[in-house]
C-alpha cells in the first residue's frame, strides 16, 4: 500500500455552504465568460431552482440561455444536440445545474463542443484530447455527487448499455453544493439519491484500487449519510440534515474521484437500462445483496464500513460485524421507504437470463471488486435479491 502510487482528483474550485448558489455570477464573472447556456431538466426548471443562478447571472450581467430538456440516464444523442446549441449560439460557459443527469450532460456537451464528433467517440479512459467549455456545475440532490468526480455515464441507445466517460477535462472548473436547493426534493429523490451517495462510499472503500485519501473520505461519507438520510427523508425541511446530506453526498464523490466502484454498479446498471428505474434505486436495491457475497474478500474494511454505519461492533469478530452491516443496510432501505427485492418491482425469476446478460456486460467492473464474480455468482446475486 505504501509503495503505491495514489491520486487525487478534484475540482479546480470547490464552494460548499447554505445559500451558495448566489456566488455563481461572480464566479462566471471571474472567469471571463459573457455567454452562459445554464443545462437542466424541465423538473428543476419548473420547480424554480435555476432562479438563484439566473438572478445571479443578471446581477453580473450575463447574457444567458436555457437547456431544459435533460432526461434521465441521459442518452449520448441528447449530449450531442446540447453541445451543437453550445456551438451554434456562441456560449463561453456552461452551468449545469440538477441531478447527476444534468451535471453529467454538461460535462459531455462540454467536451464535444470543443472536440467535436458525439459523446461516444470519448467512452474510455483518457480519450479527450482537449479541454472542453468551461463548466460550473450545481446539484440540486445529495446523491451521485457529479460535480465533483472526473467521470460521467451516457446511454448507448444502440446498445442499450452505460457507457462512461473518464477524463481529466470533465473535473469542474467550478463546483457549487447548496444544500437549500436540495429541500425541495421529496422523499423517494432524497432516498434514492441518498442510497446512491452512499454506494460509491462503500464500493470506493472496499475497491481493490482504494486509495488513503478515498478510504478517509469514505468513511465520513458513510457516517454522514447513516445518520442524516432518514431524517432527511422523514423532514424534508430539516436544514441540518439536508446541509449534511450535501456533505455526504460531495465527500462520496471526492472519494469515488479517487477510488473505484464494481459489483453494486455492475449489477445495477441493467435494471436501469431494462426496466427504467433510477440509478440511485437500482444501487440501493443491490446494496446489501452485493456486500453479503463481497464480505470474505474485504472483512476488516466491511467491518469498518459497520461501525462508520453507527453498528456497535464490540466483542465482535470482523465476520459478525459485517453480518450486522447487512442487517443494518436492509433495515435502512426499509426506514427509507425502498423496497429492497427485485420482486417489488415485477422483476421475476423468468428474467434471470437478460439480468444476467445485462450484468456480465460490466465485468469490466468486477477486476476491482474485493472478490471475483463467474456468470454463476452473478446470477446468484440476482436470485437472492428476487
């Protein structure tokens, strides 16, 4: 472990607090831009949570323009028809303000404005040639934490598949968390995105490409969003709880930044792509199923996982505390009001095989899971989680 090489990735500039969003104007101001195209979905549009950015633009006096057709899971051509109204109308900067699917296609219109083609000529590692748009980016849920990661995912409608984007140029130029835009959000966002914030902290931290700064940003992720995710979920007006969820929510995606995910991930993105569930469901549902068959190959780091969680561990071997760390994640989905099989989705045991299909076609996600996956225990997991 000491004789690895780590790295961490982060924005270049990271403004974190209540009432925050005010700063963007200034922010673009700083930056020289005079033409900000703001990217959203027609919910946050019309909910009135771009207000405090538009404002704050007309304050600095930014010409600005709107996007709001983002969709969830957002589909590579959509990346595309956003980046060619970047270049079509002359726009210096990008604002991408929502939930990971707005953030996400702000970094990939970014770059294809800049480097030309589609959004699909860049699925890889380091692929980009080139900066894109400079992007300030805004979540308006505690959950994927987007607008501080290097990556961001598209669906190959050809496929039907995920794809993902990883470069050093999709990193924010600016990335501004306010946990009041995150009031708003009702119960079942603020679980589903909350379960999802969580995911990347467990999987970072068990993840054969962990790194010291993700392992101790993970963990205080995981304390975070254990105690505040159902609170936030009972009140949706508690400040704190919800200032603490952004917390969670950004610390997760630093420490995802540094790390990796595998199995949950793997595993879930099919059921986003098959039956259109969200992504942070899907992560939630294949929790505590994945951890269970993990725990041999990383039982001091699930163990820890436990007591970051608030399990009381004392006397415990490291196996018993992991025991308990899946009791704990299934009695937290329940508290949240997720239910935690595929059969309260209608999925039954006569989907198996395109589960399974769907599942292995991410196995480029199981070389950095903690224990190896074959067809046979993939379709194992998904039979214990019916």
């Amino acid at each position: 472990m000491m004789d690895a090489v780590n790295i961490f990735r982060s924005p270049n500039k990271l403004i974190f607090g209540n009432g925050v969003v005010s700063q963007v104007g200034a922010e673009v101001a700083r930056m020289g831009a005079k033409k900000a195209f703001i990217i959203t979905d027609p919910g946050v549009a019309k909910s009135g949570l771009t207000a405090g950015v538009e404002a704050a633009l007309k304050k600095q006096k930014i010409e600005y323009g709107l996007f709001a057709r983002v969709e969830p899971e957002p589909p590579a051509h959509l990346v595309d028809e956003c980046a060619r109204e970047v270049r079509e109308d002359g726009y210096d900067i990008l604002i991408g303000v929502g939930g990971g699917s707005s953030l996400d296609v702000a970094k990939g219109a970014s770059i294809v404005a800049t480097n030309g083609g589609g959004v699909l000529d860049y699925v890889g590692r380091e692929v980009v040639p080139r900066a894109g748009v400079p992007k300030v980016l805004i979540p308006t849920t505690a959950g994927t934490g987007s607008e501080v990661t290097w990556v961001f995912v598209v669906t190959d409608e050809k496929d039907n598949d995920k794809k993902v984007v990883f470069s050093y140029y999709n990193l924010a130029d600016v990335a501004i968390v306010d946990p009041l835009l995150t009031l708003s959000m009702p119960p079942k966002v603020t679980a589903d995105t909350g379960m999802d914030a969580l995911t990347h902290a467990v999987e970072t931290y068990v993840s054969r490409t962990s790194t010291p700064f993700g392992d101790v940003l993970a963990l205080e992720a995981i304390r975070l969003i254990g105690e505040n995710l159902p609170i936030a979920c009972a009140k949706a007006n508690n400040v704190e709880a919800r200032y603490n969820m952004s917390l969670g929510a950004t610390v997760a995606g630093l420490a995802f930044g540094s790390g990796g995910v595998g199995a949950v991930h793997a595993l879930a993105y099919v059921l986003d792509t098959e039956y259109h569930l969200s992504h942070g469901r899907t992560n939630a549902i294949m929790l505590p199923y994945v951890v269970d068959y993990n725990k041999t190959g990383a039982l001091e780091k699930y163990a820890h996982i436990a007591r970051a969680i608030g399990e009381n561990t004392d006397g415990l071997t490291d196996y018993q505390a992991v025991e308990l760390l899946v009791l704990r994640l299934h009695q937290l989905l329940e508290d949240v009001g997720i239910p935690a099989t595929l059969g309260a989705y209608g999925i039954t045991e006569a989907d198996l095989p395109k589960l399974v299909a769907g599942g292995m076609k991410q196995s480029r996600l199981f070389s950095v899971n903690p224990r190896d996956l074959t067809e046979a225990d993939v379709e194992g997991i998904y039979r214990s989680a019916l």
